[in-house]
C-alpha cells in the first residue's frame, strides 16, 4: 500500500521543526548524524533533546555553529553537496530546495540565481537542517507528502538587511500558488528554510488526505508563541485506504441572472469535455427577487483555470468563487456485462458492503432505442447480471 505523510504545520515550518519531527517519528539519531557527517564540513554540533511542550511529547533538535553567517552562493553549496558522500537521490533534492531558495532571493534582490548571496540561509545551520530532513524523509520511504495551509504573521525580523516585515519577502516567493491564512501573531512562523522544504517535498497542500493512520509525531521550535500556544510541527504518517480514492478538487460556483437556459446542454458538454468531474444548475432566487442559475462545477486543481475560462466565454458571469475540497471515491473500473441483447458497458463499483454493476447511460440508451423497450428494463437486466457473467475491460 502506498504510504502517505501528512505535514500538520497548525504553528509554523522551520528546518529544525521538521527535523525533529522526523526524530520523534522514528528517524535514528544515529542515521541524521552520519548522514550530517558525510557532508564533510565542520563547525556544528548537533543538539537533540526529547521534551513535553505543553503536554505534548516532543523532539526537539538545535543547531549551534562556530560561523557566523558566511555569504555562499548557490554554486558554492552546490559543491559542497557535491564533494560530500550522500546518497545521490539526498544530495540531488538537497541541491532542489537550494534552488528553489535561490530563486527565491534572487527574485527579491533583482539579481540572478548564479550571483545571489545566501546570508543566513547559506550557513552551517541550514545545510545540516536541509540536508538533515531530506535524509529523515527518504529514510521514512516513498511516500505521498501532502502539506497543511500555512499560518502567514506580522510583524518584524532581523536579518542580513536589517529589519524586514514578515512574512519574510523570501517566503512570500516560495509560497505562491500555495494555501496560506492570516494570523495575528507578530512573530515569525513560516522560515525561508522551512518554506523550501515543504514547497519541494510536498505533491500537494491542503486537508489531510484518507490514510490508515499509524504514527503521529511532533517536532518543537526554538521559540516560545506570544500567544501561549504550542510552537510544534505534527507529522502523520500512515498508509492510503484501499475501498476510497482520495483527491482534492476544486469547486467553481457562479451566480447568474441574465443568461439562457437553452445554453445548458452545450456549456455542460464543452465542461465535462474540458476536463469537469462534474457539473450542475441549480434554480436560486437572486436579488430583488430575480430567478437565477447557481453555475457548479467540479474538477482537479490542474484544470481549474481551463473551466473557469470556459466559464467566462460560455455563460454571462463576471465572477466565479473558488474552493478546495476533499474528495473521497468508490474504486471502480469499467466491465462488459453480458444481457438478452449482447455484452453491454457498465462499471464495477468495489463499496464497502461488496461489488455492484453499475449500467452506463449511453450504451443502455442505445439498446432500448433500437429494441424498443423500455430503458428501464435494460438498467434493471445490467443491474442484476451475475458476478460471473462480466469481463473487466483491459
């Protein structure tokens, strides 16, 4: 079964809260210090402390170096990844997160990735904490990383540049496209390091996807919230459900009162054809007693855009609300079922409670047309054909 990793950042991602997460969730200590060792720099030492945060059993890891900021740029990294003696696949997305902070800088400053100075981020403390949660992952195995919405602060903190607003400009960059919310702390929550890794590591972010929970850990920041709250990063690690296929999708509503419903046909054709995983209309009354449509569509994130615009050409909206949603499906797969008029397509649908054959509209549409009887008598003939009596499509 496929593993899954969920990344509950509910206070925050920094590189040391992750790494100590992956401690508490059975990473050996010993495995993170050789690993940090075949780096072959020096000037660190490795602090790993298990503790109780406000209740909750915690590890907690601190990075303490002999340094002090040393400006690297991104090629400079790059070699010392390159000499040191990981394992290709460990160096390899070391040297991605790098990039993707690179990127990051340089986008701010207005320079390039080649030219950017690293600052903070370039120092020891970074490296061991990149390196260090790269190494816990691809220890923990393959698995599917899905990420939490990140808390965004206000506020301010001190860096290489002197005082710069938070959410720090860096991670604002890192984190476009991702989900993210207010909060009214005025600390910093979310690091450019932090930022790096989950944007790299993570296939997704959003609600915790259906898994077999087997593991829940939790890793402790350096810092004590203003607000009393726990400063921790949970991770859950399980493995996915077998019977429901879990997804996020995304949900386009429109509210229009100005548009023809004839249109409806052809619109929720040029929708599904669109990549749509469903749609409907829905009758409203609107404002100043005007009857309207509620316009809903469902799909993956990946084509939202593609049916929003289909949205915006198609019917008379100006604007379409968007949400993201967890998604749980029956497995299924198609099956020829044999019936009085020949092999028909239908679907086998696994529920919890056993195997059922659903009919396929079209293909029973066009028997009773061409029998002349009734469609329900084909629904019904599909429906109660044996387990025996079907072929799973290959």
């Amino acid at each position: 079964m496929m593993k899954r990793i969920y990344l509950d950042c509910f206070s925050g991602v920094s590189g040391n809260m992750l790494l100590g997460a992956l401690l508490d969730a059975g990473v050996p200590q010993k495995l993170l210090q050789d690993t940090l060792q075949q780096l072959n720099i020096k000037g660190f030492e490795l602090n790993i402390e298990h503790l109780q945060i406000q209740g909750f059993a915690a590890c907690r890891v601190k990075v303490t170096t002999d340094e002090h900021h040393p400006h690297r740029h991104l090629a400079d990294i790059n070699s010392i990844l390159e000499a040191s003696s990981l394992e290709p696949a460990i160096s390899k997305k070391a040297k991605a997160v790098f990039h993707r902070l690179a990127e990051a800088e340089a986008a701010v400053h207005g320079t390039t990735v080649e030219t950017i100075h690293f600052h903070e981020v370039g120092a020891v403390d970074a490296l061991v904490d990149i390196v260090g949660a790269v190494a816990g992952f691809y220890f923990l195995g393959p698995a599917e990383i899905t990420c939490s919405p990140l808390p965004m602060p206000g506020g301010w903190v001190q860096c290489a540049h002197g005082e710069i607003p938070l959410p720090a400009p860096a991670v604002c960059k890192l984190l476009k496209d991702v989900p993210v919310y207010g909060e009214s702390l005025q600390q910093e929550l979310v690091t450019p390091t932090g930022a790096a890794l989950v944007t790299e590591l993570a296939a997704d972010f959003g609600q915790m996807p259906a898994m077999i929970l087997q593991k829940t850990a939790y890793g402790a920041g350096t810092m004590q919230r203003a607000d009393s709250r726990p400063n921790l990063l949970r991770i859950q690690v399980g493995e996915a459900l077998d019977v429901m296929e879990s997804q996020q999708v995304d949900i386009l509503d429109t509210h229009i009162d100005d548009w023809n419903p004839e249109l409806w046909p052809h619109t929720s054709q040029l929708l599904m054809d669109a990549g749509a995983l469903d749609v409907c209309l829905i009758p409203i009354q609107m404002k100043k007693g005007r009857p309207g449509f509620l316009v809903r569509v469902v799909c993956s994130p990946a084509d939202t855009l593609q049916l929003k615009n289909c949205l915006f050409t198609e019917t008379s909206t100006i604007g379409i609300r968007c949400r993201r949603e967890s998604r749980s499906t029956l497995m299924r797969e198609p099956v020829t079922v044999d019936t009085p008029w020949g092999p028909l397509k239908a679907k086998k649908i696994h529920r919890p409670s056993g195997v059922e054959i659903s009919p396929e509209y079209e293909a029973c549409l066009l028997v009773a047309r061409q029998h002349g009887i009734a469609l329900q008598t084909v629904y019904t003939a599909v429906r109660d054909c044996r387990l025996n009596s079907f072929l799973t499509d290959k």
